[in-house]
C-alpha cells in the first residue's frame, strides 16, 4: 500500500501562507482539543467560552495575560533567537532560572537603590548569569560539535538542582533566614520592585514593555545588522560562511549567549514584576522556557510576533489556573499547548512543501 | 549487437509548473549497445532518465521493458525491471561508509547487515572493473570522483541489467574515462543496455553505438555514432554549428612578475591524513596556470588551502609579497585572492539566500556603517551586477537556488571578478554547464587574465586546461610532479602524469 498523499518542494512560499498557516495551525489544534474534550463528556464549545472569558475578556482576565505573557515572551525570544541560526536550545528553562538567580542577588544587595537603577542591575544580572550558561553550550558545540538539544536539556535539571540546593538544602545568600521551617528566598526590598502600569485599567507590567524593547532589538539585529547577516549564512551554509570568512565557532557561542540571555532576563522580570523572591518551586512548576519553545514555534522564529503570541498562550495557561477544577481538568491546558506545537511544528512543513494528491508517488521537483 | 529492443519510450510527455521538460520524446534502445543521449542543460535528458527510473511519472506516453509495458510507481520498481541510474548528483548519505550506502535501499537487506560479505562483495566489484575504493571509507571523506565510483557500484551491486550514467565523465580524467568505457564496453558485451547522458561529444563518439539528440525537450533524432560526426551532433545539439578553439590572449602574462607564490605547502585532508606534501607554485599576472590531475589527489585541498578555507600545517602562501594567514579566509579575501569553488551552490554561494545577499556574501562589511547593513547599497550592487554579467533572474530577491547551473555560476563569477582580485583560484569552473555557458565561462577567465588577473585553473577536464592554460602543473597523491608549457604540452603524456606514470 502507497500513500496517495505527497508532498512536493514549493519552488516559491508566497508571502500569506506565513500568517494563514499558522493560524490554520490553532484552529486545527482546537479541534484537536474538542475531540478530546468530547470524549472525555465536556462540551468543548462551553469549555473554550470560559476560557476566552477567564484568559482574555475583559481588563481582569486580559492583565492576568499580560502578566504571563511576560516570562513566555522572553523565553520564547530565547527558543526563536536560536532556532534562527537552526540551533534547537531546550535550555531557556534552565537559562531562565539562572537569570532569576542572578536578578534577585542584585535584587537583594541593592535594596538602597533607587528603583530605575535597580531595575537596570537586576535585568543586567539576570542577562549575564543566563548567557554564561548557556554559552557553556554553545562552547560545547562549536568546539566539540556536541549536540546542543542534549546539553541543553541536560543543564535544566543541573540548574533545577542547583535552585533547590540555594533554597531548601544550603544557608545560601538567597535563602530567608527568618523562616528556617518553611525553606524559602530572601524577600527583596520594596525599592527592586517593579512598576506596572494601569492603562485603561489593564495592568501592564514592566517587564512585558521590556519584552517588546527586546524583540524589537533581536528583529532589527537579524533584518539589518551585519551579524544578523552573517547568522543568516551559517543557518543556510555552514560552507557557505567558512567560505566568506564568517567566524562560524564564536558566532554560534554569542547567538547561544544571546539566546541566554533573552531567557535570563524573563527570570530577572518574574523576580522583578511578580514574585519578589527567589521562589524556587514556583518557577519550576510554571515551566516557561519549555512553553517558550511552543510559543516561538507558532510565531515561526519571528521576534514581533513571539511577543504577540505570548499573550496569546499567557492567557490559556492563566485560564487553566484560574479554572481548574472537577468541570475543568488541570492537564486540559497543557494538552492543548501540546498540541498547538504539534499542529505549528506540521503546518511549519505545509510552508515548506505542498501537498498533491495523486494515485502515484513521484519524487520532489528539483 | 543483437535487435532485440530493450527500451522503447513513445510519447513521453512531462509538465512542470512553467515548463514542458518533455514534449513527445522517443526513445529506442536496443539490448547490447551503449546508447548516448545528449543534449544541453534543459534538453530534458535528466526529466526522461528520471521518468524511465521510476523517481517521475509521465503525464503521457508509454514505456516498454522487453517488449512489456510497464509502469513504474517508484524507484524500487524500476530497480526490479532492472534499471539502474547513477546519477550526477550523487545521492550518498555522507555519514555512511561506502559498503552501507551500497546496500541501502537494498529490498533483501536484513535488519542486521554482513559487513564482512558486503564489504568483500564491493571490494570484488571495484577490482574487476577498475572503480578503486576502499569499502569501509565513510562518504564525507571521499573526492567527487571517488564517490561517482561509490554510485556506479550501488547500481552494478544490485545487478542492473539497464544502466543510466548521467553526466558520468564531469568529473574523471582522462584515463579514467578510458577505464570507464572498457568498462562500460564489457557491461554491453554482456548483454547490458548502458544509457550514457553527455554533452561531450567526444566521448558520445568513441564509447556509444547510436546516439539520440534532444533538444528544448524533444527528439531531434537518432542517428549511428560510427555514420556521424562531432560536427554533426553539435550542431544537432545546439541547432546552430559551435566550434572550439584554443582561447586567443588579448594581453600576454607577465611573467617577470609574481602574484601568487606559493612555498612548501602541507596540509591535511578532512581524514588527518596528509594531503599536500610541499606543495610549491607560483603564478604570473595575467597568467592561466592549469593544475591537471585525477579527482582526490589534493587538488580540492590545494584550492581550500590558498583561498584560506582550511588551516596549512607548513609552508607558506603570499600575494604580491605579502604573506595570508593560515585558515583565515578573511585574510585571503583581503590580500585579493578570489575563489571559485567546485561546489557553487552550498560552498561558493548561499543557496537559500537571494542573488543580491549572494553578491554581498564577500563585502556585506564595506555595506554597512555602523555595523548596520545598508541594503540600499547591496541592490545597487545586484542590479549593477546583473546587467554587466547579463544573468538571468526573476529579480534580485529571488534565491540563487532557483536559477539555472549557467546563471548560478554566472552569480558567483560576477562577484568574484568585480571584487577586482589579484589572483583567481577556479575550481571546475565548468563542471555540469551546458556548451553556451561553458564558452561564457571560460571567455570570462580569459578576460580575467587579460585584464592581469593571476589565474589559478583546476580542473579535472583535461581538454578545459589545454585550450585555457598557459602553463600546466599535474597533481598526483598530493604533489606537484609535472610541469609544461601549455604550448608544448603533450596530451598523452600528461594523461599518464596524472595516473602517476612519471618519464
């Protein structure tokens, strides 16, 4: 038995087929989701009403996305950055909680501040401890030629160790002191706190304004830039750019110490906006970097609209906690951001290629 | 040769987007006899090979194996009809050794592979018809021209009784086109059909029985080799008479002066074996020195190593006095030295990128300031650039891998030469171009020299070296062992040269 399904090289990708699949992509995850949903005896169209409602309606539901949106846009900055360059960095979990480690070490040493500088230092801490770690992998790969998905994904859970190591096993700097029984991070001073802003009654983070600055600079870096160019070549050839003297071993480290970066200024926001404190099981159980990689696969590696779609999924992943209970399992939400990567990651090929029907297979034009 | 047809081709049609690769196209082919199909780039000659293959399927027309008709549905089909195609871009998995990609796609092979029994069965095959390779090599380290063997022998392993060569010459020398045609010769004394795709007359002429012309997808016709001429299938081929000649030197090299000297050079190949062994030559302004010499005798190293793209471990290279760094393509782009690589599209150019970030793959730094691009720049440079080198493309956004082998190889020349180098280095210049394009490209290195560029020509085309250089030097394993004036060269003994016969 032959497949009467093949799959041709389009010679060119007209420009639309970049926003229509996409969202062809959600649509089809939802289905997905609704079959599922049946099954299990809910009634899919109430389920998503209540998620639209509790995720995006009004001002209430639309600052709780915002407010997530925060860490996902960074985390997904640092997924796209990568991926641009073809290199597949699963650590922006990790990466994130090692800009939270360094942020909120600057967040409790500064505590005399004035709030501005101290938003700058912590988001520079946060930067420079997430790309030191993730420039460990990028070292790895262009020295050694290691497999950065595995390095990658390995250093989250040394990270994760190393996060429970500073709170709950260790009298570390970060660690309270006044609350020896229930192990948790130092509070930071009222002056490392970080403004949110009210506009027509949405509350709209800094960090989340940040965020937009930050994609903003990594879409101009990879459009104008001489080294975008230069990323550009080594993604298409690597041949190609040792041929044209493009310094492929230290390119791949700064694009992986930028990616770093990106996720390490998320921790230093989460520290900064939301939590006020090293909360070491808190961000673990939120999972950004892993759904950071979901929210750049949608936003196909572009910079503006990850930010985009990081409202977008902030607002499920906010309504799947707001609602969660016996009429709405907790795993619905996760299941669905599995299957938005799912559909994202095939309509990726549906941009690439073109379906044809035919009785015969036939090989690709070339 | 007996009469019996043993492939029969009736009106053959294929559409793509755009195009009619083939309109109508017959083709007879008699059991025994090698039969040449050729044609220029675009001629359709890939489209019917690959139809007859199984890897396309016809819109129209009929096929017939012995006298059956059938129907291909893939590739495995036509391998069970006994069809085998060894293709001009080779279709190896790079990480593989020679003996595993030969039994891939194998429909006997187990789960768990003999590598002792396939290994010894390739080594049995490669003896016995001259195709030399070692069985355990992986495919990445190989020369172009060791992997054609590596083809040739996937399809003589699985017992083809129909074989398609396509473009099998571009990259062989000489003698071991010579060794081809013996063996290609005993395949047909054994009652193989051999199709041999070529646009080299020459080699139509002394190894086929009958040759079929196409031309802009149709048949222009079959005709007896020994009743014909290469003057006839020329004009046949291109529908008009072309005729070769030796390039005439408007500027003569200056050969008091160097520009590229290069002293006792050593480098590795990508095995860490040795590949150059001091290596020591120098090239005049305006001069065309030819570096002749069987595929995978350090050639390709030799190229990589001048224009920087891989590290020296001794010697020295300098243009014009001044010394280029080891390993540093930068610094060989600075000190003027341009390259043209054997492999245009993925080393020399950026495929997926357009033609005017092609044209700036070299000087994007001098289009910036401050470190941001100035593309306004870059397509004044394009635009120029496609109107002096006359390519032709859809427009200067569009990516290079859509174009044609001429016009690809057009975009690369053009922006080597406007860089206004000292010294060329051109690496097959040739290879794959049909005959308008291959006069164009050589017209466009002869101009280099004139204008007193200090030319650097490796090519594994023998007739290329003789008709372009003034001065012929003959790699064999790594050295230098032969140097001639172009003028007194003497074909036969340069062949031998290269197979390592030194006199």
């Amino acid at each position: 038995m032959r497949s009467p399904v093949r799959l041709e090289r389009r010679l060119e990708q007209p420009k639309w087929l970049n926003w229509v699949v996409p969202l062809a992509s959600l649509v089809a995850a939802l289905i997905l989701g609704a079959i599922v949903l049946w099954i299990t005896g809910k009634n899919p169209f109430d389920v998503y009403q209540r998620i639209f409602e509790r995720g995006f309606a009004g001002k209430r539901a639309f600052s709780g996305a915002l407010e997530m949106a925060t860490p996902l846009a960074f985390t997904g900055l640092c997924a796209a950055v990568a991926f641009r360059m073809g290199l597949v960095n699963i650590g922006g979990e990790g990466q994130f909680y090692m800009g939270a480690v360094g942020a909120s070490y600057v967040g409790i040493s500064l505590g005399g501040s004035p709030t501005g500088i101290t938003i700058i230092l912590m988001c520079l801490g946060g930067m420079v401890f997430g790309s030191v770690y993730a420039a460990i992998v990028g070292v790895l790969r262009a020295r050694f030629n290691t497999n950065e998905i595995i390095t990658s994904l390995m250093m989250n859970y040394l990270a994760a160790i190393f996060l429970n190591y500073l709170i709950f096993n260790s009298k570390s700097f970060w660690r309270d002191p006044d609350s020896p029984q229930f192990p948790k991070g130092k509070t930071l001073s009222a002056r490392a706190d970080w403004n949110t802003y009210s506009i027509f009654g949405v509350n709209l983070p800094i960090g989340f304004l940040i965020a937009i600055l930050a994609g903003s600079a990594v879409w101009v870096l990879y459009k104008r830039t001489r080294f975008g160019f230069e990323v550009g070549v080594l993604a298409d050839s690597p041949k190609a750019a040792r041929y044209a003297g493009i310094r492929t071993t230290s390119t791949i480290v700064i694009v992986m110490a930028l990616s770093g970066a990106l996720a390490g200024l998320g921790g230093a926001a989460d520290v900064g906006n939301f939590r006020g404190l090293l909360d070491a099981k808190g961000i673990q159980m939120a999972g950004y970097g892993y759904t950071g990689i979901v929210v750049a696969a949608l936003a196909r590696r572009n910079p503006l609209v990850t930010v985009v779609v990081a409202i977008f999924i902030g607002g499920l992943t906010k309504a799947g906690y707001a609602l969660q209970g016996p009429n709405f399992p907790s795993g619905l939400v996760g299941t669905l951001q599995g299957l938005i990567l799912f559909t994202a990651v095939a309509g990726e090929i549906l941009i690439k290629y073109r379906i044809r029907m035919t009785p015969r297979r036939s090989e690709v034009v070339a | 040769m007996t009469s019996e047809i043993a492939v029969k081709m009736t009106g053959i049609v294929k559409k793509f987007p755009g195009v009619v690769a083939n309109d109508h196209v017959n083709l007879e082919i008699m059991a025994g006899e090698v039969h040449a199909l050729l044609g220029e780039n675009g001629a359709g000659k890939s489209t019917l090979s690959n139809i007859l293959t199984g890897l396309y399927r016809q819109d129209a027309g009929r096929v017939e194996i012995s006298g059956k008709k059938v129907e291909f549905n893939s590739p495995r089909d036509a391998l069970n009809a006994g069809i085998g195609m060894v293709h001009q871009h080779f279709r190896l998995v790079s990480t593989f050794t020679v003996a595993e990609n030969v039994v891939l796609g194998e429909p006997d092979s187990s789960l768990f592979m003999d590598q002792k029994a396939v290994a010894a069965r390739v080594q049995e095959l490669s003896d016995r018809y001259g195709l030399a390779v070692d069985p355990s090599a992986r495919i990445w380290q190989l020369s172009v021209g060791e992997q054609q063997r590596v083809e040739i022998l996937k399809v003589l392993y699985r017992g083809a009784r129909i074989l398609i060569l396509d473009e099998p010459t571009a990259v062989l020398t000489p003698i071991e086109t010579t060794e081809l045609f013996k063996t290609l010769r005993v395949m047909v004394s054994e009652g193989r059909v051999v199709i041999f795709i070529s646009h080299k007359l020459d080699e139509v002429m002394a190894v086929s029985d009958r040759v079929t012309v196409l031309r802009g997808g149709r048949t222009v016709g079959t005709v007896n080799t020994h009743e014909t001429s290469t003057t006839d299938l020329a004009s046949l081929m291109v529908g008009r008479s072309v005729e070769f000649n030796r390039a005439v030197r408007q500027v003569p090299a200056d050969r008091e002066r160097i520009v590229l000297d290069v002293r006792d050079l050593c480098a590795h190949d990508d095995r860490g074996r040795v590949a150059l062994e001091s290596v020591s030559l120098s090239v005049s302004p305006g001069e065309i020195v030819g570096i002749a010499g069987v595929a995978g005798n350090g050639q390709r190293e030799l190229a990589e190593v001048i224009s920087g793209m891989r590290p020296i471990t001794s010697g020295s290279i300098t243009v014009d006095g001044e010394s280029v760094q080891s390993g540093r393509a930068r610094s060989a782009i600075a000190k003027g030295i341009a390259h043209v690589p054997e492999d245009r599209l993925h080393t020399g150019l950026a495929a997926g990128h357009s033609v005017e970030d092609n044209f700036a793959l070299k000087n994007y730094r001098s289009m910036s300031r401050f470190r941001i691009l100035q593309r306004q720049k870059i397509r004044d440079q394009s635009t120029h650039l496609i109107e002096r080198y006359d390519i032709k493309t859809p427009g200067s956004e569009t990516p290079v891998r859509l174009l044609s082998g001429g016009n690809v190889q057009k975009v690369l020349l053009a922006r080597e030469f406007s860089a206004s180098p000292k010294v060329l280095i051109a690496a097959s210049p040739t290879r794959g171009l049909d005959v308008g394009a291959i006069e164009t490209v050589r017209e466009r290195l002869v101009q280099a020299a004139d204008s007193g560029v200090g030319v650097l020509l490796i090519s594994e085309d023998l007739d290329e070296i003789l008709s372009l250089a003034d001065r012929i030097l003959v790699m064999y394993e790594g050295r230098i062992v032969a140097e001639v004036e172009a003028a007194q060269a003497d074909r036969a003994r340069i062949g031998l040269t290269m197979g390592g016969i030194t006199t």
